[in-house]
C-alpha cells in the first residue's frame, strides 16, 4: 500500500494544500511561501476560534524577535490570494487588539491511495471543524513535514532571545489617550484624551490606586500635554485656541481647579510634551516663532523666559524636549525635513548638541532612563529601545505588536507606552465639480500619497505588505511594485515616460527603480535632502527641490543636476496653463517661477501658511484645519469647498484630470498601557 499526501482543506471554493504549500481556486495553483502556509495551517486548525499574535509568532517565528509588521504582512498576503476585503471579510477577519479568525467554511478532506500504480482506491471523508482531535492526529505528520519544509527553505540565522513581555492597561476609557505624565510619588497620572468623534483633547487625572479619575480641562478647549509641579495637586499643561498655543497651570486639580495662564507658546497648535526639571525649577517647551519651532525653557521662581536652541534655517524645527532626571541634558528632536527627525541631546553646561540618531518616520516623543544614562523611543520597526548617550549603543527592549507612538518612563522605574496610531488612512477620490468623495483604495493597513498617471491608473504607498511600498491600481487590479526590505519614508514618486523606470524619494534621496531588470540606483548625493519631485510640463524631465549646502533650491535632473532657482522648498506643476510655483520654507510664502525666463514672481496672498497647497487650472487649492479651500489668485477671496469630519481627519491631497483624491484618515482608539517584563 502506498500512502500519497494528497490530503487538504476545503476553504468555501478553495483548496489549501499545506504539504505542498499551495492553493488551488479551481481555475489555477497558487504558490504560498512556507510562513504563509503555516499561518493559514494554524488558521485553519482553528476555524472559528480568534489565534492571537503571540500564537501566530510562536508558531511561524519560534519565539524570535520581529517587527510588528512581519504578521501584517503576511496576513495582507494572505487576503489577496483569497481576494478578500478588510472591511467586510469573508475568510479573514481581524479581531483588534486581539487577533485573526478564518471564519469561511472549513473542512478538511483526508485522501488516502492504496494498491500498485496502475490500481488505486481513493478513501475521502470530511472531518467537521467540532471534531478537531481526530483532525489534529490526522494532520500532525503533515505539520512535522510542513515545519521540516519551513527549516529548509528558510535558512535564517538564529536570532537573539525574544524579550518577554506583557502590557497591562493604565486607563479604560474609549477613544483617543496621550500625552501621559506620572507624578513623582507614582499615586497621580495625567493624560490628554478625547473621544474618537471629538474635535479637542481634554486632560484628565486618575489615581492610579482607586482609579478615581476627573476632568481638569473644560470640554470647549483643547488641551495637551500635562506635567505635574513635583509632588503637588499642581499640573502645567498646553491649551491651543484659535491655532495659538499658550502654557497654563491648573492648581487643586481634583476639586475647584484654578487655571492660570503663564506664557504664549506660538502661533500655531501644539502637542508637543513639556517637561520639568529638578528642584522644580525649570518648565522646558517647545515655541514656534518666526515659522520654526525652537526649545525655550521658563524659571518657575520668576516666570523669565530663555532661549535654549536655534535651529537651522533648512529644518523646520526643534520639538518633545524632555530633561534628564539629573538636569544636566536636555533630550529633543529635530524635525529636518518632513521625512526625517533627528534624536538629539543638548548638554545645558556647554551648549553642545550631540546628534545620536535619524529616522525617517515621525516621533512623537521620548523619555529618559532614571540615571540620566539612556534615552528611550520607539524606532522605525516599531520597537521599543534604549540609547546609551555616551556609546550610541541601541538596545532592543521590546517588539510591541500594535502601533505604539509614546513611551514614558516614571521615577519609580515602570515603562507605559501609548498603543495605538492617531488614524488609518485610506484613498478616497471626487469628481472636482462636484465633490462626493467615495472610496478609491483602501486595506486594514495604511494606504497613501496617491500620484495620479491617468484617470484609472495610479500609484500610492501603502503598508499592506508590512513596510512602505509602493503600488500601483489599474482599474481593478492593484500590484506591488517595490521590495524593499527595510522600513523607510516614501515620497513623491514619478514614472518615466516610457513607465518602465520610477523615480522614488525615499528617506530624502531620489532612487531610480528599473522596472525591467529589478535594479535600484540612487541618483542624489548623500549629503543633500529631496522634498518635492515633479515632472516637467513640457519635457517630462524630473524637477525636484533639495538641500545643499543649507539652502533649500530647485534643481532639473538631466544628465547632470542643474540648479534652476534659489529658495524654493515646496514645488507644484500646473500643467493645464503651463505654470510653476514654489514655496520658500523660511515665511512659507507661494511664489510664481517662469522656468523659461528664469523668472521669480511672488504671489500676493495676504495671510497664508498651509503647507498642502496645489494651484490647478489657474486656482489655489489648499487644506486649513478640516476644510478644503479655494482662493481666487485675482482677489485673494477664499471659497470653503469641502468640510471634513472631525473623525476623517484629511492631511494632503492632489488634483489632476479634474478628479481630486485625499488620504482620508480616521481616528483609531489609542490606549496608555504599562509594559511589564518578564524574567
């Protein structure tokens, strides 16, 4: 008799062999990759029931440390082999904060062949999802051989000891949390939180032994980032009116609060943290002036205000100070461009600024260890990791599953992070006559940047296949077109006119991709930072703005790189009346460019700051707060054209062929959680 592995799961329509790492629709075979075959196996062990992250790791991962995408990843792989839809799954279902559920019809059919070639009996029989122990021994030499498989075609080498943890709740209550602060004595924490469909943020306080918790704020503004004065009933926190930020002091914040307004902090919302210092003494914040965020600090004896840091003209500025428990270093981040922040420490005594890490992807905010020796953060791949000032040495503390943007560490040692991102982001498009947005693209994970090429092909980033990547939609079809391997920040992209080759800005530095041979090549210095990049009208040739040598100009990306005009940090293309517009970073004033006459001309817009504009057909187009703008260049009079939900957040968007898409972001629940490690 000879045993053939020919046995399978039924999936509604399809077949998953899981020996042979495949999956048949009925029309054709599709190939898994060994990790996708062994997720779908434990998935499909367990119909009906939710598997958890940790399951899924231990299983496929045997315990070795990855990043919070490595599961995302292949679970959007997954969904697309069964074409199925996040939003209203029919095979795989996302349970937040919990895990993943096949929940399509599953059966597992066991074919034995006996006999001699020429003569074989075929023995079926259908084992129910309830009758799991005769599956699971029916199966197991399968799992031996598909664990067998995964070791060899894996190959990886061994990684360190994975880092147990656990997260244990701080607060209970739905909607958004941030902006954490513990008292010294660890009893009190203050946060900021607002509902999910809310405009503003409120600060609320909560005994962390009764976990009586009250309101500090009023509901009518919006307030950030508490801080409690030592051990008093006394917190500092930021309120934003009007788009002006000021700093007050709330006083017995659990019965008849006084508030009291101490300085202005700039003429533009904020949510950057403050910090104290020891003795209490000093209030450390961040002031946006003059267009540029800068770090100033407030004497608490006298209310005297000092300037700490000016930072450079070509970055956009210095935010999330946090001093050091000893009060010797002050902790800061440096926004360089808008794809790329810089971890840095000033040394209060000499006034040295010391630069221990970039990244390029946005941080929220840092914490101190308690010997003033490490500095803490979540980097790029979502992990939670110490810095030692002295030796730049990182060390991976811990792989957090979800989104995690805050951490904070209190004197009394314990570690809470914020779990949780502000949105998801989808693609949602409108005709521009008639705005109706409705959606275009959209996945459990964050898709974005849309850059149209006609009315029914686009290209976008999007995370769905765990990392930026980037995309491209046809009609109905939609491909992945990158790989990269490591997580970076994607910008601008541009096809050549022949759309074999794409122009990329990632991580500010313009990278060709060949499309036909696979091969990358980067085309700008290391030392210069890309933001915008846009085809000329005419020629289709690559125009792109750059920093070098601190000034941020436009440049032509020809068989040389030939600087075009000075002081243009932002570019647009108006290709319907052949015009091109800039935008300087250092008053963000619009200006008109003649590229043929090498012409400057300013436009006179009165009072303008948004930094996501777009001058289409002769208009200006812009986003201010949640409404979407148009502004008559002949008499400077704007027209509301679109009002956003307060939950559907809109961050930028882009006009061509008379269609107008958005990146459509919605306010996701955020949750502050103490992080536990386990000996």
């Amino acid at each position: 008799m000879k045993l053939l592995n020919e046995a399978y799961f039924q999936i509604e329509n399809y077949r998953f062999y899981p020996e042979r790492y495949l999956i048949n629709d009925g029309s054709q075979d599709i190939k898994l990759e060994p990790k996708q075959s062994k997720i779908l196996l434990l998935l499909a062990l367990n119909s009906g029931r939710i598997i958890t992250r940790d399951e899924i790791e231990k299983e496929v991962w045997q315990g070795r440390i990855i990043s919070e995408q490595a599961v995302n990843n292949k679970i959007s792989e997954l969904r697309k082999v069964f074409k199925d839809n996040y939003r209203d799954p029919r095979y795989l279902k996302t349970h937040s904060q919990l895990g993943y559920e096949l929940i399509a019809s599953t059966s597992f059919v066991e074919s034995i062949a006996t006999g001699t070639n020429s003569e074989s009996i075929l023995q079926a029989r259908t084992l129910k999802r309830s009758n799991r122990f005769v599956l699971v021994f029916s199966l197991l030499v399968l799992v031996l051989i598909l664990f067998t498989g995964y070791i060899y075609f894996a190959k990886e080498v061994s990684q360190p000891p994975r880092i147990k943890f656990s997260l244990v709740p701080t607060t209970t209550e739905k909607g958004q949390e941030y902006g954490l602060n513990v008292r010294e004595d660890g009893k009190y924490i203050a946060y900021s939180h607002r509902p999910l469909n809310a405009k503003n943020w409120r600060i609320k306080v909560k005994d962390m032994t009764t976990s009586k918790w009250r309101y500090v704020s009023p509901k009518s503004i919006d307030s950030k980032s508490p801080v409690w004065f030592g051990n008093s009933d006394t917190i500092f926190y930021v309120q934003n009116i009007n788009n002006s930020c000021s700093i007050w002091q709330a006083k017995q914040v659990w019965a008849n609060t006084l508030h009291e307004k101490i300085t202005d902090c700039g003429d533009i919302a904020s949510m950057s943290p403050l910090s104290i210092g020891p003795n209490n003494k000093w209030l450390y914040f961040s002031n946006f002036k003059n267009n540029k965020y800068e770090l100033n600090r407030l004497n608490l004896n006298n209310y005297q205000i000092e300037k700490i840091t000016t930072p450079p003209n070509t970055s956009i500025g210095d935010y999330a100070s946090y001093i050091s428990p000893n009060g010797r270093y002050l902790g800061f981040l440096r926004a360089i461009s808008f794809a790329r922040v810089d971890l840095n420490i000033l040394e209060l005594a000499t006034g040295e600024i010391t630069t221990l890490a970039s990244e390029p992807h946005t941080l929220f905010a840092i914490s101190w260890n308690n010997l003033s020796s490490e500095l803490l953060y979540i980097d790029r791949d979502n992990f939670l990791v110490s810095q030692n000032i002295y030796t730049k040495e990182v060390k991976k503390l811990s792989n957090l599953h979800q989104k995690s943007i805050y951490p904070y560490r209190d004197k009394q040692n314990n570690t809470y992070i914020v779990e949780g991102g502000f949105f998801v982001s989808d693609i949602k498009t409108s005709d521009l006559s008639k705005i109706k947005f409705n959606y275009l693209i959209s996945s459990s994970y964050q898709d974005y940047d849309p850059v149209p090429i006609s009315n029914d092909k686009l290209l976008f980033t999007s995370r769905r296949s765990g990392i930026p990547q980037i995309w491209i939609k046809e009609k109905f079809d939609e491909q992945q077109l990158t790989q990269f391997e490591e997580n970076s920040t994607l910008q601008d992209k541009l096809f050549n006119q022949e759309e074999n080759s794409l122009l990329i800005v990632r991580n500010n530095k313009i990278i060709e991709y060949d499309l036909v041979n696979d091969q990358f090549r980067q085309i700008t210095p290391d030392d210069w930072l890309v933001e915008s990049l846009v085809a000329n009208c005419k020629s289709g040739k690559p125009l792109f703005t750059a920093q070098n040598n601190g000034t941020w100009d436009l440049y032509e990306l020809s068989e040389q790189l030939i600087k075009i005009e000075h002081d243009v940090y932002k570019f647009s293309a108006d290709c319907n009346q052949e015009q091109y517009y800039g935008q300087k970073l250092s008053d963000l004033s619009l200006i008109n460019i003649d590229l043929a006459n090498k012409k400057v001309t300013p436009l006179e817009l009165g009072l303008f700051d948004s930094i996501e504009w777009q001058i289409y057909s002769g208009e200006l187009y812009y986003l201010s707060d949640t409404e979407l703008l148009k502004r008559d260049l002949n008499n400077n009079k704007d027209k509301v054209i679109y009002t956003f939900s307060e939950d559907n957040k809109v961050h930028s968007f882009k006009i061509s062929n008379n269609l107008i898409y958005i990146n459509a972001k919605e306010t996701m629940e955020m949750k502050i959680k103490q992080l536990n490690f386990n000996e």
